[in-house]
C-alpha cells in the first residue's frame, strides 16, 4: 500500500481509543442489582453525551492550541507532530469525561489514595 497516511491514523485510533476510554466511565460505579435494561439505558446516555462532548472539546481546543495550523491539511499531507498533538488532546479530554461521568466523583477512597 502506497498511500497509508500514519498521520491520519495515529489521529483516528487516539480518538477511537479515547471515546472507548470515556463511555467506560459510565459504569464504573458497577451496581449489580440494576435491571439489565436499566443498565444499558445509562450506559447509551453516558456514551452518547460523552461521545458529543469529546466531539465538542477535542474540536475547541485544537482551535486554541494549533490556531495557526490548518489541521485537516496537515493532517492529509501526513504531518505526525499534528497527530500527536491531537493524540493527546482526545486522551486528556477522555480522561476529564470519564471521571466527570462516573457518578461518585469524590469518594472518600480517592480522597485516601491521593493524600
């Protein structure tokens, strides 16, 4: 294959990678005495709205990060410190939203692990 672009791949399996990390987030706090129906009722809300929001955010803040960068082109050309900028931006963004959808944010047992 002559016309692989590592660029636009890198780009595509961060944010793949990231949108998995993030709707994993809505679960977390695993009750096992939800109804199954329930259960995948909250997981397709979560994941819808943390899809959107990675969507929203990863969007901003490649605005605000590579504002002189014309990503999409630079993305075709094959420009690989452009993916791993954007790389990084959906990453910190699915580590933002996957603790923001889980529903204990502060736990008493986070509060011990951190300090």
């Amino acid at each position: 294959v002559d016309s692989d672009n590592k660029a636009m791949s890198v780009s595509f399996g961060s944010f793949v990678l990231s949108l998995t990390f993030a709707a994993s987030g809505s679960r977390i706090p695993l009750d096992y005495a939800d109804e199954a129906l329930t259960s995948l009722r909250d997981f397709l809300l979560y994941s819808m709205l943390g899809y959107f929001l990675l969507c929203i955010v990863v969007v901003v803040t490649t605005k605000i990060l590579l504002y002189k960068v014309d990503v999409r082109k630079e993305l075709l050309v094959g420009n690989l410190s452009v993916a791993i900028t954007i790389t990084g931006i959906c990453v910190a963004t699915a580590v933002n939203l996957r603790v923001s959808l889980t529903k204990k944010i502060f736990s008493f047992d986070i509060y011990i692990y951190f300090f």
